[in-house]
C-alpha cells in the first residue's frame, strides 16, 4: 500500500504542482505583453489562459498534501524533522499562491496592473517557485532515506 500512495503522491505533484509552477512563471511576460500591446486580443487570451491554469491546478493540488500524509502515515515518518519542513513548506508554498500570487494574477487580467506590479508578482512567483524546489530537494535527498543517498 505504502508503494501505490507514494506513487499517487508524486504522480500528483507532477500533474498539479508542475503545471502552476509552470504557468505562474510564464504570466508575468504575458502581462507585459498584454500591457504593451493592450489591444492585443491574442496576448489577453493567453494571459486568461494562464490564470485559469494556475487556479484549477493549485486546486487539484490538494491532493498532494493528500496523498503526502498517507504515504507519510504508512512509512511512520509522521514525526521526521525534514517531513515536518516539508509540511511548513508546503503550506507557505500554498499561501503565496492563494494570497500573493494568484489574486495579483487575478487584477491583472481583469486589466488593473502595471509594470511595477508585474514585477512584483514576478517575485512572488519565484518565492512560490523557490519553496517547490526546495520541497522536491528535501523529498529526494530526506536524511534517513532509505535510497542510499
């Protein structure tokens, strides 16, 4: 059992998580685009095209964590300093999506931005980048792995 929730956990992580990484880093370029040239129907739709990736994908994300405390339960880790990180991570990973990324994402589409606050979200998208990877590196390199490593 413990096998298949692992593979479900990182199965999602791929899906979901890989997908609003991927997307939030592209919307601000977008937004300028759309900035530069605002009648730019094509450059609008691939800046609504975007948000809606990074909503519905931070949803679906849900099941990450999901799945990452069963697996976790399985495995006895439950009280294992790297998962406990990993957890903290995860949840300010998850509020720089929900408080600081998308509702910028969200003003921008409905055309309320400027340069200076496409560059702010460009910050926050990193910080929301920047604490996935960090959650990956201590997911892969965890001290009492198993793995060897």
């Amino acid at each position: 059992m413990t096998k298949f929730l692992l593979a479900v956990h990182v199965l999602a992580a791929i899906v979901a998580i890989g997908p609003v990484t991927v997307a939030a880093s592209m919307f601000p370029p977008a937004a300028r685009r759309v900035l530069e040239a605002p009648d730019d129907v094509r450059a609008a739709e691939t800046l609504q095209l975007l948000y809606r990736i990074c909503r519905v994908y931070a949803v679906v994300g849900v099941v990450v964590p999901v799945f990452g405390f069963a697996t976790a339960s399985s495995m006895h880790v439950l009280g294992s300093a790297w998962l406990i990180t990993s957890i903290a991570l995860t949840a300010l990973a998850a509020v720089v999506l929900a408080l600081l990324v998308l509702p910028r994402q969200g003003a921008l589409v409905e055309g309320g931005g400027t340069g200076r606050a496409t560059a702010r979200l460009a910050m926050f998208t990193g910080v929301f980048n920047l604490l996935w990877a960090a959650v990956t590196v201590l997911m892969i390199i965890r001290p009492g792995s198993t793995t060897g490593a």
